[in-house]
C-alpha cells in the first residue's frame, strides 16, 4: 500500500519544497503527492492508499480526514503548516517535517478518537454561534492582515451578532451565544476553549452560553481564555458527551474544523472513538 501526501495548496514554494525533501530522504515505502483539489478525488482513486499525511493547518486536516472516511484507510499523520494549527496545539506539534515524518514511521499507530456532525466528520472543534460566525467572517479580505484577521473578525462580529435559537431536549436555554464542540482543545489561533480536551479520550466536551452572555462577550472570552469561566456562571452549560441531538431554528454558520458551512434544522452529534490510527508525535 502507499502514502498520499495532502498538501495545503496555498503552502509556500520553501515548505512544498522542505516536506517533498524530508519525503524523500525519510519516507520508507510508496508515496504520491495529491493533485488538484483532494476533494475531487473518488473512492477508487484512493484504492491503493493506506496511510494520509495533512501537511498545512486545520482545513487541510479536514479535507484529508473527510476524503480518508470515504475509503477503508484510516492511518493519518499531521504536519503544521498553516495559519491556525490548531488541532496540532492539542498534540502539541511544531512545524517540524523532518521529526514528524521520522517519528510517524517509528512509533505505533494510537487509536484517536473523530467527531461526526450528520455527514461530515470533524477532528478538533464544531460549533455554531458568535465563534462560528467569526469564523464566517475572517474571510480572504481580513486575512492580509495575518494574526491580527481573526481579531478583527470578532469586532466585525460584535456588529452583527444576533442569539441563535438552537432546540436541545433537556436545556432550558433556547437562545445562545456560544454553542460548541470539542474533541481538540484549541480554535481561532490558539483560543483555549476546551483546555483538557483529548482526542484520544473517547468524549466529545461541549460549552454553551446562553443570551445573556452576549452583552459581555468580550469580558466572557477573556475569562475563557484564562481559564476563570467559574466568574460566570449564569447561562453557561459544560459537560461531556459520546452524542447530542438539536435542532438549529434559523439557517445559520457552522464551523466544523475553521471550514464554514450554512445549515438548519436537525443535527445529530457522536464520537467515534478510535475510528482513525495517529502516527505521529504527541508532545502534550
């Protein structure tokens, strides 16, 4: 069986050139190089693939994983290369193709744990609400700005931002700030949302915030990050879970790995513990 290397194809000329080095001084077996977009590549096209290593940042890991899920091959590996990197914050993982490629061949496969959202699969976070909608709106035009695009996308939001009216059996709440998912700990270029997330722990985490919050969002965000959120406790569900049933009102932004989708109506949520096999460091 071979290797197929996805690369984000936005990925400078030095990286592209580093990994397709490191690849052929260190890579033991077959491997290709993806072509084109990876999403139009079919099942049999991928027949003769075992083993997918992303090479850019979270929406190149989504790809590669949502285009993994149409074959049998469930081996992946992770090279950051790309704005956000934030699932490789919760493996702990730099941007070092060498090691990475070495210690994928080195180590056992771990079993690591995929989120499913109806029919798309997530790797690090899903969520609907003012975070998704920051993520809608730190688009090409605020991303000449580099870090500072996704900052500006949150005071953009603070404009716009209405409450969705998402229905969950069992929560009182109907109208929500905030409305996420995890199964990594990080999104936004480093917000620590879930903290203790694990992708191997075989749980989802969820945080809802309801109205309420909306009116403070930015103190409630700092909170979050420095990991004081016990200050508010009105209006705010945490808990774990293997699935959740909802029902989304209104059309609304998803954000299922940095990448938006619009969406409405019934949504089911599960874990799949150790679907896929990690071959790579873990340094957190």
């Amino acid at each position: 069986m071979k290797t197929l290397f996805i690369l984000n194809p936005r990925l400078k000329e030095a990286k592209k050139r580093e990994v397709a080095e490191a690849a052929s001084r260190y890579w033991k077996g077959d491997y290709d190089f993806a072509r084109g977009n990876i999403w139009d590549y079919d099942a049999d096209a991928l027949a003769d693939y075992d083993h997918f290593v992303a090479v850019g940042g979270d929406g190149t890991i989504f790809a590669a994983v949502n285009t993994m899920m149409k074959t049998w091959a469930r081996k992946l590996t992770i090279v950051p290369a790309g704005s956000g990197n934030d699932f490789a914050r919760s493996l702990g993982l730099k941007g070092d193709s060498i090691n990475i490629l070495k210690e994928a061949q080195a180590t056992e496969p771990r079993p690591m744990d995929l989120g499913k959202w109806n029919e798309h699969y997530f790797i690090n976070i899903a969520s609907v609400g003012f975070d998704a909608d920051v993520n809608a709106n730190n688009n090409e035009g605020l991303k000449r700005f580099g870090p500072f695009s996704y900052t500006l996308s949150v005071i953009k939001t603070l404009f716009t931002y209405k409450p969705r009216i998402i229905k969950k059996e069992g929560l009182a709440l109907r109208e929500w700030t905030l409305f996420t998912i995890g199964n990594g700990g990080y999104y936004g270029g480093g917000f620590p949302i879930f903290p203790n997330a694990s992708p191997f722990s075989g749980e989802l985490l969820f945080l809802g915030a309801g109205k309420s919050r909306l009116k403070h969002i930015l103190p409630f965000l700092l909170c979050l990050f420095m990991g004081k959120d016990q200050l508010w406790k009105k209006d705010m569900v945490r808990a774990s879970l293997r699935f959740m049933d909802f029902n989304l009102i209104d059309e609304v932004n998803v954000n299922l790995d940095g990448e938006n989708f619009r969406e409405k109506g019934p949504v089911h949520v599960r874990i799949l513990p150790r679907e896929i096999l990690y071959l790579g460091p873990v340094n957190k």
